[in-house]
C-alpha cells in the first residue's frame, strides 16, 4: 500500500487527495492519500504533495506544525514531493523580492528562482492548453494567481512553458507545477508524480 500525504495546512486539501486516489486507481495500483499536519504522519508515507493556498500562510504553518525541517530531511532521503502553485513557490531555491519582503521561508529544494505572482499581475486566473514534456496529449491546466519560475539550473529542468514563463519542472523526484493539476479530472499529471513512488 503506498501512502501518498498532503500537507494539510491550507489550501485544496481533499480535491489533491481525491485525485491521488483516482490517479492511484487508474494505475492499479493500491494506495491512498492522507492528509499530513505532524512530524509522526510525515514520516509514514511514500510520497508528499504541497497544495497551492498563499505561500507565506503555508510557510508559517509549515513552522507551527514542525514540518519545515522533516520536510527537507525527508525529502532528502530521496522522498517524491510535487508542489503545486504556491507549493511549488515553497519547493525553490531562490524568491524574488515579494517573497523576501514577506519573509516566507522557502524550503530551497528545487534549483529554480520563482516570481510569486507572474501571471496574477497579469490575469487573476485562466485556463490554457499546455504542452509538457513526456504526455502525449496537451493537458488542459488552471492558473490562479500563478507563480511562474524563472529560471532553473543543474538538474532542474523545464517540463512546460507559456512564452518564456516555466510553468512545470522537474529535479530527479522532485516537481513544482505553477498551476493546479489537482482542479481538472486529469490525473496524468498526479501520475507522472505517483510512479516515482
Ligand atoms: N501567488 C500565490 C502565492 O504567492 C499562490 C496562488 C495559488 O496557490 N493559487 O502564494
């Protein structure tokens, strides 16, 4: 049984692990999605996956719960994690100057600088076709408020774009996706994630 944990500090907490469970059945495999708010549930599961929300409210609750740290260590000891929108602002190494004025403490995972609010300056939300690497069909994804990344470097590489904003990428186990994969009943992308477990 693989367990696949969401960090339930706020965000769309049962709408990931409703799609970790669809995604799970479509690959026949048995497992379940959990939600995770302690040092002890953390360290029972196979996988993590960081909801988007508002990234400085999720990095003060990563703080408060104890999980900043066990994160890293854990995710260090080779433990799949996907960051999903402001999840995935949390999972870089370098924010720009929003996310120092704000004092949000990155978890630095990631080799990639972030821009927390690159397409939300633009257009609140949207929807739009997107192209990524390994998925035969394009994948229909929705930005709300969106980080886009703006660079990547050494492992890191870029799985999607709009123009010149990366909007997926990936290092080894580790992936940051700017949108939110876990709002379209399209689980290829909570697949992608879930055989890496
Ligand atoms: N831009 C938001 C932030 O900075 C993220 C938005 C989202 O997760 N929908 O946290």
């Amino acid at each position: 049984m693989k367990r696949t944990g969401i960090i339930a500090a706020q965000g769309d907490i049962s709408e990931h692990i409703e799609a970790v469970n669809r995604a799970f059945g479509e690959m026949g495999v048995k497992g379940e999605g959990v939600q995770v708010r302690s040092r002890n549930e953390l360290k029972r599961i196979d996988g993590v996956i960081l909801p988007g929300g508002e990234s400085t409210s999720i990095s003060k609750l990563l703080a408060s719960f104890g999980l900043h740290d066990t994160l890293i260590n854990r995710a260090e000891e080779g433990m799949p994690i996907m960051g999903t929108c402001a999840g995935s602002i949390l999972l870089a190494r370098k924010g720009g100057s929003e996310v120092q004025r704000t004092g949000t403490r990155l978890l630095g995972l990631m080799n990639m600088e972030v821009d927390r609010n690159a397409f939300g300056r633009q257009r609140e939300s949207f929807q739009t076709r997107l192209d990524v690497v390994g998925l035969e069909e394009p994948y229909e994804a929705v930005f709300i408020r969106a980080p886009a990344i703006i660079d990547v470097w050494g492992d890191c590489k870029p799985l999607a774009k709009i123009d010149d904003y990366i909007v997926m990428a990936r290092q080894g186990s580790r992936f940051a996706l700017t949108f939110h994969p876990e709002l379209t009943p399209d689980f290829r992308l909570h697949r992608l994630f879930l055989s890496e477990l």
